[in-house]
C-alpha cells in the first residue's frame, strides 16, 4: 500500500547542494604576469604599431609636395571617389538587410532558420577571392547570364555594379552578426509589453527595439564600413583593374607599388590608414556604449 512522502522526509531525502567552491587566487609569481604582458605588447608593436610607423614613414619620405601631389593625383582621386561611392551604397544596404534578418531570426520561428543563419555566415568561411570569382562565372562574358548581358549591353563585370555587387557579399555578415546575439539576450518582453499597450508593427520597432539595439547598430555598421573600403580580394577579381574607372584605393595602392612608385603607394595607402584609425576609435566608443 502506496504512502504518501510528507513534507520533513523529502527534504530529508533532498541533495543538499554543494556549497560554492572559494574564489582561487593565482600562485604565480609576479614576473610570469610582466612577462606575458611584455610578450603581449611586443607582438602587437612588431605586427601592428611598426607596419603603421613604416607607411607614414615612407609616405613622407620624398617630402610633402611628393605627399600631397601623389594624393592629388586624377587615378588616386578617382580610386577614393569609386571607394567611398561603393562605401555608400553596400553599407546602408546591409544595414537594412541585418536589422531585417536580425528581428526574422530573434522574434520568429520558421521553417529554415538555421539554413539562414548558415547563410549570413557564408562569407566569413570561404575566401574573398572565391566570392569574386562566383560573381564572374554568373556575370561573365562566358558565364551564365553573360550571353543575356551582352546583347542586352549590360554591363556587370568590370564595371560598377560588379564592385557593389562583390562588396555586398563580403560585408553582409557584419551588422547582422553584431545584432542576433545582443538581441537574443534582450529577449521580446519589452515589445511584449508593448503590444498588450496596444503598439503595433513599425511602433513597436522605433520606440522600443531601434533604441535597445542603436549602440550595437552603429558598432556593426562602423565594422561594415571599414570592410567595404578595404576589402581588396572579391573587387580585384570583378574590377578589371581598369585605371580611372574600377580601381578603388586598395586596388590602386597594388598598382602603383606593381609600378615601384613606392611613395605614391605609400601616401595612397596612408589615407587607408587614416580611415582604419577613424574607424577604430568610433568602433572603441561605440563598442563602451554598447557595453554601458
């Protein structure tokens, strides 16, 4: 005959739990921690502090007029023109695509969400090269739709469209992979909230999510906008390396340095820098406010 387990016997019977293990203290010696630090700081001056000092350093080498006319000059203006037109137009476009992608995959279950997921990653695994290449074998002269684009005089391939186009794919990832994650740890109660207020759709949106996320929005953007103007693998392949015309600055830098003008490649190459560091120093603030 079944008897029933009063209250006092099962917590009698109840595991107690373990108590929390105490905080453990390293027992290094204080030189293992400097010299780590030291090892640290040598390797980030060796690979990132002196490349940096050489390129201003060369840049300037043949004096400012050299500097400056190299910067001046009509190929360079036109590659920083075509740079920060591509810049211009992928960058809100993959905005607009990782908030819309961010929200599908953090709101809603569906059918092929992993299968999404997989894809927004898809330029981070394989190389920017490759992606090029896919572009020239659908767009070519001898690739799929090519035939079509010919006799119809549309121009992919070596011409502008082709740059957007390979710049979309490598930079999608990057807004979108900065907003799931903090998204996902938001969770939908405040817009749960606000739909028993009786907030709706694009309301609930702009009064509720767009604030909670904009710190990480501005992060992933600034990320996207430095890969858009110094992304140099998908564009070589699709640009054609047409002087004037489909060159941007990092494709412009290979041909002059090809040319042994090494200043002028230098000076080219120190507006890339000086865009990196702008884009470093937003990405530090924006990357404190999101934390804050």
């Amino acid at each position: 005959m079944s008897q029933a387990i009063t209250g006092q016997e099962l917590a009698s019977v109840a595991p107690v739990p373990a108590s929390a293990p105490p905080n453990r203290v390293t027992t290094e010696a204080p030189w293992v921690k400097w010299t780590l630090i030291g090892a640290a700081f040598l390797a980030l001056l060796w690979v990132l502090v002196l490349p940096l000092i050489v390129v201003l350093t060369e840049a300037l080498k043949q004096g400012w007029s050299v500097y400056v006319e190299a910067l001046r000059d009509p190929d360079a203006m036109s590659a920083l023109r075509l740079t920060l037109l591509v810049a211009a137009i992928t960058v809100p476009l993959n905005t607009v695509f990782g908030v819309a992608a961010a929200w599908l995959i953090t709101k809603f279950q569906f059918r092929g969400k992993g299968l999404l997921v997989t894809l927004i990653d898809l330029p981070f695994a394989i190389s920017p090269v490759v992606g090029g290449l896919m572009y020239v074998l659908v767009f070519g002269a001898q690739g799929w739709l090519g035939p079509w684009l010919y006799e119809h005089d549309i121009k992919i391939i070596f011409a502008l469209p082709g740059i957007i186009l390979a710049t979309l794919f490598i930079t999608f990832p990057f807004v979108a992979r900065e907003l799931i994650p903090l998204m996902e740890d938001q969770g939908q109660q405040e817009e749960e909230a606000a739909v028993t207020l009786g907030a709706r759709g694009w309301r609930i949106f702009w009064q509720v999510t767009l604030p909670n996320i904009k710190w990480g929005l501005l992060y992933g953007i600034i990320l996207c906008n430095a890969r858009a103007m110094g992304e140099f693998g998908a564009v070589s392949v699709v640009s054609g390396h047409i002087r004037g015309e489909t060159n941007t600055l990092p494709l412009h830098v290979e041909i002059l340095y090809n040319e042994y003008q090494f200043s002028a490649s230098f000076a080219v190459a120190s507006l890339l820098l000086l865009l990196a560091l702008a884009t470093l120093v937003l990405k530090s603030w924006f990357g404190r406010k999101r934390v804050h």
